[in-house]
C-alpha cells in the first residue's frame, strides 16, 4: 500500500460526510427558514383577504342600513306615530273624527280595540265607530277614508237608515247610521327610525 493514495472509498466517505455535513448545516435550515416564511405570508395574505371579505361585508351593511332608512322614510307617513298604543290609538281616533266633521256626521259613540300584532311591522289599532249624518255625506266620508294618505283598513261597514230620525231630510236627502271598524298600524316601537 502506498501512504500517498487514499482509497477510493474513503474518498467517497469523505465526500459523502461533507455531503451530509452541507445538508444539515446549510441546506436543511435554510428548507425549514424558507417553509416558516410561506407558512407567514400565507397567514398574512389570509387575514388581507379576510379583511377585504369583511370590508366588502361592512359596506354591504352600510348600504343596506342606507336603503332601509330610505324605506322607512318613504313609508313613514303611511302609519300611525305614536310612543305606545294609547297615543297611536288617540291620534287615529282624532283623525277619523276630524274626517268626519268635515263631512257633515256626526259621532254617536265609539269603541276602542285592543291592539293586535302584525307580523314583520308592528301591531294593527282599531276604532269602531257609530256615526249620524246624511247618506252622501257619509259615503263620501268612506270614499275619503279608504283614499286617505295613511294606511288604513275599513273592516266594517254597515249603512241603516238613523232610528227615530225620520227616513228623509227637509231636502230629499236621507240620514243614516254608519257603522264603521276602521284600523290603522303602528310601527314596532312606534318608531319611524332606521
């Protein structure tokens, strides 16, 4: 054997150690640094979209809440405001007096009912009312109510001839009991607010 000659084997050892030695001192690291900087920026880029997911979300929302509030205002004036059912009852119970005096009748009495839920809006308030007047005048008091800018609903309707009354005026015109349910609603809350 000669000192000077290294054995190819040894040679491969050799290199094969230097190998290993390279692979666990440089390029194993720099594999496991390169790993945890994908595994970062894949978090990060998750949470951007995330928040663009929730950006849009919001100002879907945000347009939403603007178009319910442009709905509440458009249909506001159709209900009856009122902070409980008793105001909105009065307020209803004053406007269907009013109506009728413009029209020449005359309340007798009246019956309030109790309020009754209607889903999705609020709660339905109710007026029953007997009034006294000529037949025209109380058809055109109908005819205005169901026109009139407010939702309301006439449940009842009942027209008879007034008792003890006489059947016809000094001027042909007959006068006439009218009997009439009507409902008004009321917002949940009674509020008129997005």
């Amino acid at each position: 054997m000669r000192g000077d000659a290294v054995s190819p084997v040894v040679r491969w050892g050799v290199l094969l150690i230097a190998l290993i030695i390279l692979w666990f001192a440089m390029v194993e690291p720099f594999l496991v640094w390169r790993s945890e900087r994908f595994d970062a920026l894949s978090n990060r880029i998750s949470k951007v979209e995330r928040m663009v997911a929730m950006q849009q979300v919001a100002e879907t929302w945000i347009n939403a809440e603007q178009d319910f509030g442009e709905a509440i205002k458009a249909v506001g004036p159709l209900f009856i405001d009122g902070d409980s059912y008793a105001v909105a009852q009065s307020k209803l119970t004053a406007l269907v007096r009013k109506q009728a005096a413009s029209f020449h009748m005359t309340v007798k009495s009246q019956h309030l009912r109790d309020s009754e839920p209607v889903a999705g809006l609020g709660e339905a308030i109710g007026v029953d009312l007997n009034m006294q007047g000529k037949l025209t005048d109380a058809l055109a008091l109908v005819d205005a109510l169901v026109r009139f800018p407010r939702l309301l609903t006439i449940d009842s309707l009942y027209i008879a001839p007034a008792p003890g009354a006489g059947t016809v005026s000094s001027r042909g015109e007959t006068t006439v009991l009218l009997m009439l349910g009507i409902r008004g609603y009321r917002l949940q809350g009674g509020q008129l607010q997005p």
